[in-house]
C-alpha cells in the first residue's frame, strides 16, 4: 500500500520549471533517496509534500492517520532547556497520558470511584505498551549513537553550535519514531561513526522514509529506490543508487540516440521539401510537410553545467606560512588536553579531523583570531594572504542577490568578473539575480565558494566546505584545492572527499584528548 501518491505534480520558481507534470509513489517498504544538482527543487520537494509549500499544480495524499516525521533544520530551540529536556519532549503526548493518569489515582484516593481506577488503568497500559519506561533507555541509546554525548545531555541548547544543533534534531526526529521519516542531508554534521550508526538505524527501520543526501556512499547503504530530479523531471528508480545511474546513464543514451535519429530524418524531410515542393513530386512534398507539421519532435538533450573551481593564487616567499607552539584553544576552557603543534608549508595541503563538537571549527576561528588562544602562540607569516571559507550560511542582508554580496565585497571588481565567478561554481544567470533567502543551501554554498575564488590568497582555509553541495561541485573542489599552488587547511567530515595521495598532513585532534 502507497503512503504518498504524488500526481501530476507542477512547481516553477520565478521563471524555472522545478517539476512539470511529474507523479510517483511511496510503498511503505520503500528506503527512498532524492538526487540531483544544487537548485533542481530537492529541499522544495519535501516541503510541498509536508504542506510547507503549496504546488502550482498536482495532488498530494498521504495515507489516512499516517505519522510522519520531518528533521527541520529550524526547530525552535529555546535558552534555558537542555538537550535532555529538548529529547524529552519526543514523547510530550506521554508525559501528557502520565500526568492524566497519576490525577486520577489520585482523584480515586480521595473518592474511591471506580469509573478513576479503570480509566487509569487503561492509561497505564498504553504507557506500557508504548514504551512509556524505557525512555531514559532509549534517549541514552539515541543520543550515544549520534554523538550527543560527547557533548553532554545537561548542556544548554543555546549553547550548541550549527552541527550540534542538528543533531540533537535529528535525535528527537528518531525518538518520535514516526510512520515515515523525511530526512534533509541528515549527515551533514555527522562524524563517520555516526553515520554508520544513522545507516543501521534506517535499515533497521520499518517504516518508509525519504532522505536527501549528497553523500552518494551513505545513499548507496540505505537506499532501495531513487527519485531523480533533472531537468524539470522526477524519475523513480528500483534499486540501489548505482542501480539508478546506470538505468539514467542507459536512458539518457537511448534518448540521445533517438533524437539524432529524429533529427537526420527531419533534415531530410526538409530536404525533399525544398527540393520538390514547386516540381513534379509537390503533392509528396506538401503530404511531408504536413507529416513533419504534426510530428512529435523529441526535445533537445539538456547539458548539465559542469562547475570549475579555481582559486586566486598571491605568491609568497615564505617557506611556513603558519605554525603553533604549545597550543591551548576552546571558549572557557580549553577543548585539547594536549597542547598543539604543527606548521603549515607554502604549498602543503592539511586536513584537520575528529568527531563532531571536539573542536575542529574552533581550532580555524582561533587561528584567524576571531576566537582569542588559551594559552600558547600562533605564528602567521607576514606574507600570508588567507582566504576563508565559513560554512556558516547566514547573509548580512538576505534579500540581497548573489552578485550585490560579492559587489559589496569587491566593488572595485567588474560585475562581469563576478557574474563569470559564479557561473563556474555551476549557478545560472537567473541564481545570481535571485535574493539569497530564495536559494536552495547548495546555491548558497556556492556564493560563499565565489567569494573564496575571488580573494587573493596563498593559505585558504576551508570549515565543511563541502556541505550540501552536489558530486560535480564536490568534484571540481577537490580538483581545485589540489592544483592551488598555495596552502590549504581545511575540515570535512566527507572521508571520500580527500585521500592519501594529495593530503599531507592530518591532524587528528582526538589524538590531543
């Protein structure tokens, strides 16, 4: 039985066609993933499906009384509640019964009316067989699995970082248990054990879900079907991810075929037409003419735009750019136990590692002096020229389009400079004259990307760089940090991002605890 039919299904933003006319279903046996490029309509899918955004056309129907579950990156989460109360409130509906149930008890103790005491009876049954008293057990399990409690389940959630915020989301999100599970880039900030404790826990589900991912190898370990959306098209796909690139790449070859099939034919029917349509054969001509007026012409095969990522080279003399002695960093107190010490060489490529929450993001802030050291001394050649990329997306004005951003930064640059910078991060003409607020996450990393292109630099310094952009946008960065003659310090929690071959260093910073 389908848990969602999507029919005839229509959405077009400003002038783009996201969907036209597309239908598919959820089975409830079904472990769905949603590919495709940066701004092909993913995040929007799963919005227009939950009721956020209502379609230009098309029927949604969920399965009558159909729990479903949503990881919203925005969830409110308030000052003064810590992540174990924030858990908690998985089960509100519980706590709710609970309260009811010890009322009456409490009632019946004072009026002995057995009408109380039945109806808290069947109160308790229901916490029972709801797993009412194995809470504790299961928050401990959940949160362990996703690293919450490296962090601690008595901090308070105001106090948490972007990643570790939407983790303890999505440990709610699991917790409620749902029917069906959406999921938007859901390891995004999660370390590699982690994702492979995420990866049990979906194959062990029993439900549906749908989980958008650009992390073709965490896809590749969940997933039985494949919704691919490419230009303006939702193709579902049974199988694993590998599965459905072969059957695309097969498609796409076979209608690749069949349109220049259809256009020698038609330059031939032209043909025949110019040739003959005044002489002796103009009724065989005329009869051609109204056969090619009325034939179905296939549609040209689209091209995917193919992103180049270089960066602005500034030389320096310098042989080390950048070294530490006896390095302490963290807030109040220090995150390594262990003091820190390495250098970074003129054309070296450093990856900076451990779990998520141990430090990694702070480290680069106290190098750039925007957090200051604990204790101990960082030395930055005077030649150095830095190039930053915060994997932060947030805008000092969001309705502010991609090419005003860069303006603003570099307005001495021509706009074609800067329009020609984004389109090599693979953004359209129309991306970069729509406000920032209206691009998908992967558009907006790519506009923080431009900017890192645009800046003069001979040590780029990279935090999650590649989060929520596509395989060809990952491909091209990876391409562009190996060929930057400059240095690169850099985190990622994508261990198919980089190999051994071209990273020189890795400072694990889990080897300072």
């Amino acid at each position: 039985m389908s848990v969602l039919t999507v029919t005839n299904l229509s959405h077009a933003f400003i002038d783009k066609t996201l969907y036209e006319d597309a239908s598919f279903k959820v089975e409830r046996q079904d472990h769905m993933g949603i590919v495709g490029q940066n701004g092909v309509g993913k995040s929007t899918l799963i919005k227009i499906i939950t009721g956020e955004i209502l379609p230009d056309a098309g029927n949604i129907v969920w399965q009558k009384n159909a729990n479903i579950g949503y990881l919203d990156q925005y969830a409110n989460l308030q000052a003064g509640t810590t992540i174990h109360d924030f858990l908690e409130t998985a089960f509100a509906d519980l706590f709710e019964a609970e309260q009811k149930m010890n009322q009456l008890y409490e009632d019946y103790s004072q009026n002995f009316n057995d009408d109380l005491l039945e109806k808290a009876g069947r109160l308790q049954t229901k916490l029972e067989e709801s797993g009412f008293y194995e809470i504790e057990t299961d928050i401990t399990t959940v949160a362990s699995g996703l690293g919450l409690d490296d962090i601690g389940l008595d901090r308070d959630v105001s106090e948490l970082s972007g990643g570790q915020r939407s983790k303890v989301i999505l440990t709610k999100l699991l917790l409620q248990n749902p029917d069906v599970l959406l999921l938007d880039e859901p390891t995004n900030y999660l370390d590699t054990k982690h994702i492979d404790w995420l990866i049990d826990y979906l194959n062990d589900f029993n439900g549906a879900f749908i989980v958008i991912s650009h992390d073709d190898a965490f896809l590749e370990r969940v997933t039985n079907c494949i919704l691919d959306i490419e230009f303006g098209k939702i193709t579902r796909y049974t199988g694993d991810l590998q599965s459905a690139f072969k059957q695309k790449d097969e498609n796409a070859l076979a209608y690749r075929r069949a349109y220049a099939k259809q256009q020698e034919q038609i330059e031939k029917s032209k043909a025949y037409i110019r040739k003959f349509k005044a002489g002796s054969r103009s009724k065989s001509a005329r009869s051609r003419e109204k056969q090619l007026a009325h034939l179905d012409v296939l549609k040209k095969p689209d091209h995917l735009v193919k992103p180049q990522i270089d960066f602005f080279y500034k030389v320096t003399e310098s042989r080390i750019l950048l070294s530490t002695d006896q390095l302490f960093f963290g807030y109040e107190q220090a995150l390594n136990k262990q003091a820190l010490d390495f250098s970074v060489a003129h054309d070296e490529k450093v990856l900076i590692s451990g779990y998520n929450g141990i430090g990694k993001s702070t480290l680069l802030k106290t190098i750039l002096n925007q957090i200051p050291a604990i204790s101990g001394d960082i030395e930055i050649s005077p030649t150095v020229k830095i190039a930053y990329y915060n994997q932060s997306l947030n805008w000092p004005h969001k309705l502010a389009t991609p090419l005003q951003y860069l303006q603003d930064i570099y307005p001495l640059e021509k706009p074609k400079v800067l329009r020609q910078t984004l389109a090599k991060t693979g953004l359209t003409a129309q991306q970069v004259l729509s406000p920032l607020v209206d691009l998908s996450g992967g558009e907006q990393a790519k506009v923080k990307l431009a900017e890192v292109m645009l800046t003069p630099a001979n040590l780029l310094i990279l935090d999650e760089p590649t989060n929520h952009l596509d395989d060809a946008t990952k491909t091209a960065l990876s391409k562009g940090i190996q060929e930057f003659p400059g240095a690169v310090l850099f985190v990622t929690h994508e261990a198919n991002f980089y190999d051994d071959t071209w990273i020189d260093k890795n400072i694990n910073i889990e080897k300072l605890q």
